[in-house]
C-alpha cells in the first residue's frame, strides 16, 4: 500500500500517449535510482503517488507503476502483453501437470538495435563510456530514427494488469485501423473491453487508501480521442468526487498533402476536447505544433534544444518533461496540492481547458542567480508554449499554476557585497519562493497564481533523446558545446488558464464549418451523426466563450 501517500492512477490510451508515458516512467524510474544518492536533496516528491507495491507469485517484492495502458494489436513489439515480472499463473499450472505438455512458440519480435544497444552497454562496468557514446549525436540520432513503437525504449517493468491490448485493430497497414472518434467510443461501448477496463481500474483503487484521481494521457488525433472520451465518462461516472486531470497528446508536424489524415485529425481533436471537457475536470492540450486546426504551423523551438520534430521519440521526449514539472504539486511529499483543488483553482467560470509552457532546460549560467536569470526573459512570456494555442504573448491570464525545479539552493538568491544596491526588486528578495511569487505578480498583475520551487531536477538519463545543444552535465546552459552526459536539467513549467484559448477554440470551430461533411463518409459512417456534429460546433463555441474578455480570480 502506497501508507498514506495521495494515490493516482494513470491511464495511457493511444500510442504516441505510449510515447510520452515510456518517456514520463523512465524519468520516475531514474529518480528512483536517485532517492538513495547522499549528494541527492531530500525527498520531495513522493513515488508512492503513482507507484503501487506487490508481490509475484515467488515472493519477490515489485514496485510498479499504477498504470493501465490501451494500444492496438502489433504495437508492442517484443514486450510482452503480461510483462516480464510476474510469472503467467496459467503456465505455472500446465508445468504442474504431470501428462503429456506440447508447447507452441510464437515468433519473437526483434528487439529494437536502439534498446539493445542500450541494454548491452547497461551491464557494462563503465556506465560513464556508455553516457558518453550515447550522446554523441552522430551515433545517437540514427539509432534514434529506428524507434517505430515505444515499448523499444521502456525500462520499466510493468505489472501484467497494466497492458490492455485492442485486438480488433491494427497499430501497423492500410486497414482496420482506429482512425476515427466514433471507432473509439464503440470500443468502449463493447461489453468485452468495457469489462476488461473496469476490472483493471477496480483491482488498482481497491488497493488504495487515499486515491485523490486519475491522469489521462489520451492521444486526439486519432480513434483513441473516443476511447479517452468513453474512459473519462465512465471515470466520472464510477468514481464520483475524485480529480480526472486530462492530456491530449498530438504528435507533430502535418502536412497539407495528407488531406484524409488532415481532416480526421481536426474532427477526433475537436470531438475529443469537447468530450473529454465534458467529464475531466481539467484538460490540458500538449502538442509540438504551432496549430489545432487545419492550417499547419511550423513546430516550436527552444533556444538550448535541438530537436526533429519528425520523430515521436523526440518530441514525446520533450512533452514528457514539461509533464513530470507540471505535475509537481499533486506529487510533493509536503503539502500537496490535490488534483481536485488545482482543476478548480485553473478552471474557474467553466474554463476547464488550460495551456501549458515550458523552459527546457532553464537557462542558469555558471554565476548567475535565480533574480540574474529571471530579469533577462524582461517583460515577455518566458516559456515555449506546449498546446498548439500560438505565441502567449499577447494575451491574458486567468489563472495560473508554476513550477520551477532543479536549481541549486546557492543560486536561489543574489549574492550582492554589502552595501551594493540591488538591481531589481527581486534582487532584494531573501528566499528563492519570494524570488518566485514576485516575479510572477510582476509578469501578470492581479492573477491567482501557485507556484514551486523544487530542488529535484528534471532526469534525462539515457534512454532519453540527446537534445542539448549547449549545456553542461548538471544541466547549467553554456556558450559553447556541453562536454559529457548531461543526465539532469532545471525545468520551469506552467499550466494557465489563457485568452488564447478564446482565438484557438473559434478557429477551430471555423474550420469545421467549412467542412463539406459528405466528403468525409467514412468519419461519419463510424458512429457519429450530423448532428453530432452541430452539437459539437455549439459547445466549442460556447467554450471559446468562456475565455474572451472576463476577470481573473483576483481583480
């Protein structure tokens, strides 16, 4: 039992969410491995809230993720669907029975070269050469571009109640393909899968005494936007009072050319942020792309990373960090925030639908203090937006919840001689949380705002991608090109509750209404009438309305 930690449970629904939850658990997985380093700060995030204790059928104490995941047949490669931790209790009993036993052996997948690589160089004595090789981006970026599904880079092992594989469809080909938003509901509505679900969620909250919610990583682009859809319904349903904190993920960029693609994704995007608005208590889009609707953007940028934003592997790599930051305040050891409590501070009025942003890495120099780093952004909003919602410059915040971590306890303050004046008024601060809360009511005056200040870094230990242009290995920003592994970075990250939501939801209402709906049969022949889609149009318009004008909490 997780002895009183406040529990979540997580489900991934979709592959490119499968992307970004293999990234998320290795980085748990690395901070693990930290908890007993002396050089380490404390504990301030607690593992317990997302991990669940066990116990195989040998005695053999686990520690696993409380995580149910749903991917189509063929996605997973050479991991098994039971996992490789427990032994299967039908094959203990056939080795019981004493006649005649005839095995059948299917085909093994091949292990990914990347993971293979990897794990080889694992069980060598010196982790350190292998740091280095990996980040050495001419061997690193090829062996990159070879990972198809994200089981070929999960470390982590996974409890056999954790893999619910859609049989019915196909990960790989042309057909049987989970393309649309009416396939996913069905998928749902079916009494075989429905079943299958439902035992898996009762067999984690049974076990838990304090369950404060649920997190959702459900992928919009595709059918998996109806099973998020159904997932959350029945979660609000089921379990009425507790938190269901969503992100729809989107892999990134489109093109005009793939004109199919390009209108299924608009019609699962706006279908599934609708719905899943309808039961979460909060949403969260999390997207590379520079846009929701039709018209492509070119993907974001960061100054001190360096990334292809064609490869999955990538970019989930990148929404996998601002994730593990955004999360902190259910997480923390000492005085959590619940789930519950943070969707309500974010989604006052009706605005469950939140952006987020990131600094990744946070740009502290070698001598600089958190007021020397803070005061370079000036006026302007610092962090990369993550939610395909356009620039945040411009536009108004309602609310907001911040988190920025991985700084040392040295450089949360400035070091001025005696007598010099400080610069700036954060300089004159004398705790790096005051530092913190005075900056933000600099940057948005008179708007509710949370924040954290953490110790704990970011981990971007192997298997995670060689992106960092110019940091050195405890993750500080350099001029020049970083010299060994960089396995830990400082992350600032926010999730707010923004006008640009107002100009994002209304354009996407638009380009819906230039669809010529006849053209797209096929979308409509998988569960979803015409007037589902009138209905959906009124209720993205409705949630844009939400976000045009109006008062932050604070006036």
């Amino acid at each position: 039992m997780a002895g009183g930690a406040r529990e979540v449970l997580t489900l991934q629904l979709g592959h490119f969410a499968g992307f970004v939850g293999a990234h998320w658990w290795n980085q748990q997985d690395a901070a693990l491995g930290r908890a007993t380093d002396s050089k380490e700060p404390p504990g301030e995030l607690c593992p317990d809230v997302l991990y669940r204790t066990g116990r195989t059928l040998h005695g053999q104490e686990t520690y696993t993720p409380r995580l149910i995941l749903m991917d189509l047949k063929g996605s997973l490669s050479s991991l098994k669907e039971e996992g490789g931790l427990y032994r299967d209790k039908q094959l203990d009993a056939a080795i019981a029975w004493q006649g005649k036993l005839t095995t059948h052996k299917e085909e093994l997948y091949p292990k990914n070269p990347y993971l293979q690589d990897f794990l080889s160089a694992e069980v060598r004595a010196s982790v350190l050469n292998f740091l280095t090789r990996c980040h050495n981006p001419r061997v690193s970026i090829g062996a990159e571009a070879s990972i198809r599904v994200w089981s070929d880079f999960l470390r982590v092992h996974l409890h056999p109640r954790s893999i619910c594989m859609i049989q019915k469809y196909n990960h790989d080909g042309e057909a049987g393909r989970l393309e649309a938003f009416g396939q996913g509901e069905s998928v749902l509505k079916e009494p075989k899968y429905q079943e299958e679900l439902e035992d898996r969620l009762h067999f984690y909250v049974e076990e838990c005494d304090y369950l404060q919610g649920f997190q959702i990583l459900c992928d919009l682009h595709d059918g998996f936007s109806g099973v998020g859809a159904k997932a959350a319904e029945l979660l609000q349903d089921e379990y009425s009072g507790r938190g269901i904190i969503t992100w729809g993920l989107l892999p990134g960029p489109y093109h005009r050319g793939e004109a199919q693609r390009n209108i299924y994704r608009l019609l699962n995007t706006a279908f599934g942020l609708v719905h899943l608005t309808a039961h979460s208590s909060l949403v969260c889009p999390l997207s590379l792309g520079g846009s929701l609707g039709l018209r492509p953007e070119p993907p974001v940028s960061f100054p001190y990373l360096h990334y292809d934003a064609t490869l999955p592997f990538h970019c989930s790599a990148i929404l996998a960090t601002a994730l593990d930051t955004v999360t902190v305040p259910y997480r923390l050891c000492s005085s959590p925030v619940s789930m519950v409590h943070l969707a309500d501070m974010l989604s006052f009025c009706g605005k469950k639908v939140v952006t987020a942003g990131a600094i990744i890495p946070f740009p502290l120099a070698p001598g600089q203090s958190l007021p020397d780093s803070l005061m370079q952004f000036g006026g302007a909003t610092p962090w990369t937006p993550l939610s395909a919602c356009g620039e945040p410059s411009g536009t108004r915040c309602f609310a907001q919840s911040v988190v920025l971590r991985g700084i040392d306890r040295a450089c949360h303050t400035s070091q001025l001689t005696p007598g010099t004046p400080p610069p700036s008024a954060l300089h004159a601060c004398t705790t790096g949380e005051e530092i913190l809360a005075q900056y933000l009511q600099q940057q948005q005056p008179g708007v509710m705002s949370s924040s954290h200040l953490l110790l704990t870094p970011c981990r971007v230990a192997p298997p995670y991608p060689h992106l960092f242009s110019s940091c050195s290995p405890p993750g500080m920003v350099l001029d020049g090109s970083p010299k060994g592994a960089v396995e830990s970075i400082p992350v600032f990250g926010a999730l707010c509750s923004s006008s640009s939501l107002h100009q994002t939801l209304e354009a996407l209402a638009r380009d819906l209404t230039k669809l010529d709906l006849r053209r797209w049969a096929s979308f409509m022949d998988a569960g979803v009438e015409h007037d589902d889609v009138a209905e959906l149009l009124q209720e993205l318009q409705s949630l844009a309305q939400c976000y045009q004008g109006g008062d932050s909490l604070v006036d």
